[in-house]
C-alpha cells in the first residue's frame, strides 16, 4: 500500500478548483488535501469543505502545518517564488505551477534554495509528463530531432467553457475588456504576457528537441485578440512558429509537430480541464502512418504520480529543477525580445 501525502494548496482559483483538485481525487490512493489557503475566505471555505480541507487565507498557517507535506502552489505568478522558498524552508515538497518565476533572479533563487535544503520542486508543465510526449521521445526522438519546421498550435475557446465542465468553479474573476493592439507599449505588454502565461507550455518540450538557443532571431511576434499570439523564430537552423488563438466556438486544437524532410511526427494532446486522458502520437512518413493512441492517464495525473514517487520512492526527477530553471530562462529571454519586436512593429 502507498504512503498517503498531506496536500496543501496555496490559491483558489480556477486551476485549483478545475485542474488540481479533481486530479488529486483520483489519486487518494497516494494523496490527502489537508489544507488549503486562498485570498477570499469565503471561496477559500467553500472549495476545501468539498475536500474537508482546513482553511484559511493564511499562507504560514499553511506551511507550519505538520499534516501537510506537499504544497501546491497555484497563487498568482509574481508570488510564485516567494511561495516555492517559503514551503521549501518549512520542509515541504513543492509542486508549482507555470510560470516557475517571473524572472530570471527568483528563479535562480528558487533552485539555491532547493539545493541548500534538499528540497524537491516540480513545476506543473503538464504535457512534459503527458503519457504521449514521453511516447514520443520513446520512439520518435531521431524523427524529431531531424525537424526543420517545429509548429506549436493551440486553439481554444476562453477558459470558462472547459473549467465549467470540470466542475462547479465558483469565485471566478471577469475576463478584462479588449486590448488596443494598435499602442505600441500595449502590444508589448500583450506578447510577453502571453509567452509567460501560455507559450510556457510548450516552450520545455521544444527545448528537449532543440536544447541551443543561442543563435534565436525573432522573425516576427504578433499579438492577436483577445489575448493570443502569432511568432515566428530561426533557432539551432529550424524555423519553429508558435501560434495561439483564441475564440467563441467549441472547436479545439493544441499541438506539436516536428516536420523534416522525410516525416512528421505530430502529438496531439487534450485541452486543459478535459480529463479525456493522455494525447496521442502520430508519425507519418515513406512507410505510412503510425499512430500510438491514448491511455487514460494525462499529463497532470502523471505529473503528480512523478512527485509522489519522487517523495516517497526516491525516484529520479523526470524533468529536473535545474532544467526548469532553464526553460523559464528561455521565456523570459524569448518575450523580451518578442516584446521588443511588438513594440517596433503595427500590428
């Protein structure tokens, strides 16, 4: 039988309520939410008596408290490395969500800390521990690596219509209104805040193809509306375009493809807030199509197993704090100068 963790989550919002929370239902074979922390005690109440959590808004409540072992922490950006150090210092495990840091000092700060203190910080890029990317590497690696066109595409409707089919999110905030894309500073703001917030995904598992960033030039970085980005880079000899969209209808798509001259290989993965299992794989090339189909698991199932085994079995990180530390180095680099790009040219 599994050791059972304690869980304590810091913030309440919609990641905790549709993504977390429900994952770790399905795994109370191997964790316990014990605790939870939000800004708004009455949310804060209302989310952690579905789990019978204590609750609070107080953050070192959290972290002093002996049940807990693991912190989650799902608070706003800025105060990610603040919260990772802090639950490092008191003892605990750490999982923290995307983005690791909002630059590239607290990220360093974070794996100091970590280091000092042999504490173990796993940072939420789901699809780097989805069943199907692993797939991919398993089995692909060679046609991926051979890509000269690397295409992340992701086409969504705005978040509300999946958190709502998780499940009943409750203390939800209002979108803000429409962006004027025709200011130059707005349109810098708007590209980096859109690298941070959803490039950052897909950014990790370019870089396990293409680990050598130090010859990127930006060819063009344009923000769309409401809030979504069209960019395309020239880096380690490939052109890679990451493009995102946003809209009203229900239709979705977010992918990866590595196209070279002899075969695409192209994982295909679920939604956020879509429990409908892993992604799938497919490669195609001169001996036909190849496709390794989903399994049950996702990637956030997956990422929270990997911490518990970590935890608990000592097992070897799958994707480490210090290559973390070097993904977020890459975003923060990539929307400097994407945002430089934005401000110099009409959208």
């Amino acid at each position: 039988m599994s050791r059972i963790l304690g869980v304590g989550i810091i913030g309440t919002g919609p990641v905790t309520q549709g993504l977390h929370l429900p994952t770790l239902m399905r795994l109370r074979d191997r964790f316990r939410v014990v605790h939870i922390a939000g800004r708004t005690a009455s949310t804060t109440a209302h989310v952690a008596a579905w789990h019978g959590a204590r609750a609070g808004t107080d953050v070192d409540a959290l972290l002093a408290d002996p049940a807990v072992e693991v912190v989650a922490i799902n608070s706003p950006s800025d105060l990610h490395a603040n919260h990772a150090i802090a639950a490092l210092e008191a003892g605990k495990a750490v999982l923290v969500e995307k983005p690791l840091a909002t630059s590239a000092g607290d990220a360093q700060r974070i794996l100091d800390c970590a280091r000092r203190t042999g504490g173990h910080v796993q940072v939420g890029t789901m699809h780097v521990y989805d069943p199907a990317w692993q797939a991919a590497l398993a089995r692909h690696r060679n046609h991926m690596a051979a890509a000269t066109l690397i295409r992340s595409t992701i086409v969504l409707p705005p978040n509300p219509l999946f958190e709502d089919w998780s499940g009943q999110i409750i203390g939800r905030k209002g979108y803000p209104p429409p962006f004027d894309l025709t200011v130059a500073p707005v349109r810098a703001a708007i590209i980096r805040a859109t690298i941070i917030g959803l490039a950052v995904h897909e950014l990790p598992l370019i870089r396990e193809i293409v680990p050598d960033w130090g010859d990127l030039r930006v060819l063009s970085a344009r923000p769309l509306p409401p809030f979504a980005y069209d960019i395309h880079l020239a880096v380690g000899g490939r052109l890679v375009q990451l493009t995102a969209t946003l809209h009203t209808h229900r239709w979705s798509e977010w992918s990866m493809a590595f196209l070279g001259a002899d075969a695409e290989v192209r994982v295909d993965f679920t939604p956020s807030y879509v429990p409908a299992g892993s992604g799938r794989v497919t490669l195609v090339s001169e001996s036909g199509t190849a496709i390794v189909p989903p399994v049950t698991a996702n990637g956030y199932l997956a990422q929270w197993v990997q911490l518990h085994d970590v935890v608990c079995a000592g097992a070897a990180p799958l994707h480490g704090l210090a290559a973390a530390v070097e993904d977020i180095d890459l975003a923060l680099t990539l929307a400097d100068r994407c945002s430089a790009w934005a401000m110099e040219h009409a959208a």
